[in-house]
C-alpha cells in the first residue's frame, strides 16, 4: 500500500513537471503571438474594454445618424443629391468592404490600403507609390463602383460590410483650400473666380497668372454655391455619401483615425495592412488642425459664419461636430468681397 502511494506520487509529481513544463512552454508561445501580432500592429493592441469602448462608439453614431434621418431626412428638404453619392462608393469585392471616399478626409490613405487589398501581388510597387501619385494609381487599376442597378446596389450593400470617415467640417475646408487653392490658375481657383465675377462685372475675363482666392472668397463661394455644383473636396458628407440612405457600419473620424482605422481593419482581419496608414504621410498633416482652424477662421465675420453653419448644418448635426462660434470676430457683420 505504501508502494502504491509512493508511486502515485512519484506519478502525480511527475506529471505537474511535465504540465508545469507545457505551460510554460504554451505561455512562452503566447508571448512569441502576442510580441509579433504587436509588431505587427505598429504597436498598438487593443485589450478588451478598448475594444469595448469602441465598439461602443460606433454603435452610438450609427443609432445618431437613424435617428437624426427620421427626424429631419427627406431629399426635397435637405436637398441632398441621390445620384450623385453612388460614384464615391469604392467595392472591395475580395474582402466584402464598400468604402465611401470622401475627399480631404484620408481618402488617400484608405484607398493606397484598398488598392493593396485588391493587388496584393502590387504590394512592393505600392510601398514605393509616392503621395502624388496615389490617386492616380487608384484610377489606374480601376477598382469596382457600386452598382447603379437598383437590385444590384442593394444586394451589395446588404452583404458587405460599408465603412466611411469624416471630420469636422471647418478643418476640411482649411485643409481643400490649402491643397487646392494655393497654386495659380488651377481649375478649382478658375471655378471660384468665375463665382466671384458674377459678383464684380468689373473683373477681367481671366485671373492674372498668380492670382488665387482668399479665404474670404473662398467661403463666399461656398455659401454661395449650390449643393449639386460643389466639387467632391468641400461637399457635404450627406451628398457624398447619403448615410440616410446607406445604412453604414462603421463610421470612423479623422480626429481618432489610428485607433479607429486599426479597429475596423482587425475587425475584417486585414490589418496587416494598417502600416500604410503610418507610412505613407503628407507632410503638412503633421501641423496642427486646431491652430490651423484658428489662424483661418479667426478674422472671418459672424455673419459669414452664420451663414456657413447653416449651409453646412446637416453636417454638423449628424456627425456630433460642434461649430466654435468663439473664434469668429462678432465685431464685423460682414466683408464685402472684391470692394
């Protein structure tokens, strides 16, 4: 009988060695998955309540949005275009994503990290795809539009998973008109010029060869302008993209991008591609928006600024952006443009 316990015991001890041993090793393993998946995810992981926390987010924006539509929603009424929201919808047939591209929004980091998905084989090409060339490259390898097809466009957008970004209002108009307004003669500074010789019959036919819009004019035109002829970098969010009618699940802003994006990507499980998001940089994204917005804004009449809220205010309302009414000067009603 004592020889049975002894070598029970002998057993039972040897046995915790070898589990203590498979432990270790198992746990050793983990660590090795959990060091690479880190590198991997440019150091960032999420653990659960960040998850959580997130998750929890876009759950809230989307019930927003509905609510929002059924209060306020209707085409005639908000005039929103809805034909024209089609054509920014890009199809990721492979991995069942449909992502709307919205200009000045990281739309070109997002699509540099739809083209890998769609050309993996284009990876290395991709990695040494300069900045300039982006869009370019994006039209070049012609990825999917949704369907104009009724039954069609239904179909996918019931079966794939639908994901756009935003950001405030204020700072996208900075960040077009700085990308786009600042060179002489390009075509978006001809369109507001012709805008503001409506508004001056005394100007000449054409612009002299250095001339560009200020910031004034430039919101003078916004303001002014119609939804339907505004051009993709500073039309609304709800032209562009139509969440009232497309039911979105995720909607990301620009203002928490890594996390967001980084999200998303691990929730279809390709976020080995998220270095792009980190890689592939413009250099001016690196100065900061508030003071940005603050240096732009700062001297523009309140009156103009009512007038910008207003027309921009579905905007604002459904994507929770506040307007900061304390930056603009209350101390002038307005400037007249081109005295």
């Amino acid at each position: 009988m004592a020889f049975k316990r002894k070598h029970c015991s002998i057993i039972f001890g040897t046995s915790l060695i070898i589990f203590g041993s498979v432990h270790l090793i198992s746990q050793s393993l983990i660590e090795v998955y959990k060091q690479k998946t880190l590198q991997k995810r440019g150091n960032t992981t999420f653990d659960f309540e960040q998850r959580e926390i997130l998750r929890q987010t876009f759950s809230k924006r989307r019930s927003r949005i509905e609510k929002l539509c059924e209060l306020y929603y209707s085409p005639s009424k908000n005039n929103i275009n809805i034909k024209r929201w089609t054509n920014e919808l890009y199809v990721i047939k492979r991995h069942k994503l449909i992502y709307c591209a919205i200009a000045k929004v990281a739309s070109t980091h997002w699509k540099n990290v739809l083209l890998r998905l769609e050309n993996p084989e284009k990876q290395r090409q991709l990695q040494e795809t300069n900045y300039q060339q982006a869009h370019g490259s994006m039209y070049r390898y012609s990825f999917r539009r949704i369907a104009t097809n009724a039954k069609k466009m239904q179909q996918a957008l019931e079966s794939n998973t639908k994901l756009l970004f935003v950001r405030h209002p204020l700072e996208r108009f900075v960040s077009g008109y700085r990308d786009k307004l600042s060179h002489p003669k390009d075509t978006f500074a001809i369109e507001i010029y012709n805008y503001l010789r409506t508004k001056n019959k005394t100007l000449e036919t054409k612009p002299s060869s250095n001339w560009s819009p200020t910031f004034v004019e430039f919101l003078h035109y916004l303001v002014d302008t119609e939804y339907d002829h505004l051009n993709e970098h500073w039309a609304r969010y709800v032209d562009l993209c139509n969440p009232c009618l497309v039911q979105y699940d995720f909607i990301g802003h620009y203002e928490n991008l890594h996390d967001e994006a980084l999200y998303i990507l691990q929730n279809k499980s390709i976020d080995n591609f998220f270095d792009t998001f980190e890689t592939i940089q413009k250099p001016n994204h690196k100065i900061n928006s508030k003071e940005l917005v603050e240096k732009y804004y700062s001297g523009i009449p309140i009156a103009l600024a009512e007038r910008l809220y207003r027309k921009f205010y579905i905007d604002f309302e459904m994507f929770e952006y506040t307007f900061p009414w304390q930056i603009f000067d209350s101390t002038i009603n307005n400037i007249i443009i081109n005295n």
